[in-house]
C-alpha cells in the first residue's frame, strides 16, 4: 500500500495520547514512526550517564554533536540500550531542561529531518513537528487533553510516582515547554486540532487516518 501522504505531524502536550495515536496512524497507513521526545530523553539520559549537568548548556551541545542515537523500537544511546531508563522520572525532567537549549534543537531538528529523507517520511510526533521541523507536512495534527486526564493517563505509566506527584510535574513541564525561546510548543495555523478527553483511542485514531486521505484528495 502507498501512504496516503508523506509526512504526518503529530504535536501537543505530555499525555494528550500522541505516542498511541501516531504508532497506530503509522501502522494503519503502513508508514515509519518516529519519536522525538525520546531523543531528548536520549540526550538527557547521556548527560546524566556522563556526570553532565543536563542543564549546562554548552557541554550538553557538545555531547550531542557526536553522540550515537538510535531511535526505534529501542533506544540507543552510544550503543547503550536505554529504552527503559530513559522514561524514569528523573530524565524525564532532565529532558524538559535539555530541551530548552537551542544548540540542542538545531541538532536535533538536524537529524529528525535527516531520518524523514532516509525513511521517505513517516508519522512523527513531538512539540514543534508542524511549526518548526516540517512546517510543509502533509498533516498536522495538535492532540490535547483535560488536564487531569493528561495526569491521570501519565500516572497509570508511571506506577511508583503519586497522582499528585505526576500533576505537579506535568504542569511545571507543561510551563517549560510553552515558554521557552526556542522553538516552544505551539499549536501551527494549519494544524488540526483534536480534544481527546474521554476518546477512546480507536476513535482518534480513525479521526487521523481519514484526515490523512482526505488530505491525499485534496
Ligand atoms: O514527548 P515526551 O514527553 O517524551 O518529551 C520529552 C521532552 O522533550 C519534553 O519535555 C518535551 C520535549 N520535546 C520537545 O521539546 N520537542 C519535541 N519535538 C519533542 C519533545
């Protein structure tokens, strides 16, 4: 089968659904899947490993230059299988720091585009996929969420960590991510946006893939 469409961005904030939606959007259109909050997770976990304050912001810039990331089913980080580590709470807020470091993003956005070109596009999801990564995509979508259902969802993932505990951080999160300077989360004007408070995930995910082959027609 050929993909209805080239490349389908998926944004919006930490636990708005966008991991589930766009693994089944990928596998339903029969194209790649790419997850770039867990390259900044990547990033973040090889700082810590290295005794790297993930918040200094030239040394993580640095690293990043040179290091060896591998993002699919697993994640690699300088041939370290990270898949699991780099979930845990601790580099999940040093990731929202890396994050903010503009050397970082160029690096990132670098190779992001670079996977696209290789793979000859694919469903990608993150922050500033439609705004910035590929203002040209096919398809934006923004996924968002009430916010207690964003915490809910987050702590069901996250069993050793309290409800209170996950609002807390997804909020301060939340914060970094729409404030920083650099490329902050932001819905594109083109971007189409879905609340998916008490959705199942089926219906969302039916909701994307007729998007993309109308977007096909048009
Ligand atoms: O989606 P996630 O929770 O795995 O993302 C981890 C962090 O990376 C989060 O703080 C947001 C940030 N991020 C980003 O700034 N830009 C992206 N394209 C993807 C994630």
């Amino acid at each position: 089968m050929t993909p209805p469409v080239r490349i389908i961005a998926i944004d919006g904030p930490a636990g708005a659904g966008k991991s589930t939606v766009a693994r089944a959007v990928a596998d339903r259109l029969e194209m790649d899947y790419l997850d770039t909050g867990a390259m900044y997770r990547a990033v973040a976990f090889a700082a810590m490993r290295r005794g790297i304050d993930p918040a200094d912001a030239e040394p993580v810039a640095l690293m990043t230059r040179d290091l060896q990331l591998e993002v699919a089913e697993k994640v690699t980080v300088d041939g370290v299988d990270a898949t699991i580590e780099i979930r845990s709470p601790e580099v999940t807020r040093a990731a929202s720091a890396v994050a903010t470091n503009p050397k970082v993003r160029t690096e990132l956005v670098r190779r992001q585009r670079e996977w696209a070109a290789a793979h000859g596009g694919g469903v990608i999801e993150g922050r500033d996929i439609g705004t910035v990564v590929f203002p040209s995509a096919d398809l934006k979508i923004f996924l968002t969420a009430a916010d207690a259902e964003r915490a809910s969802r987050r702590s069901k993932e996250m069993l050793e960590l309290h409800y209170d505990e996950v609002a807390a951080d997804l909020a301060r999160r939340d914060r970094t991510d729409t404030t920083r300077d650099t490329s902050p989360l932001a819905v594109a004007d083109d971007a189409i946006q879905l609340d998916t408070t008490g959705l199942g995930i089926d219906k969302v995910v039916e909701s994307v893939v007729a998007l993309a082959e109308a977007a096909t027609r048009a």
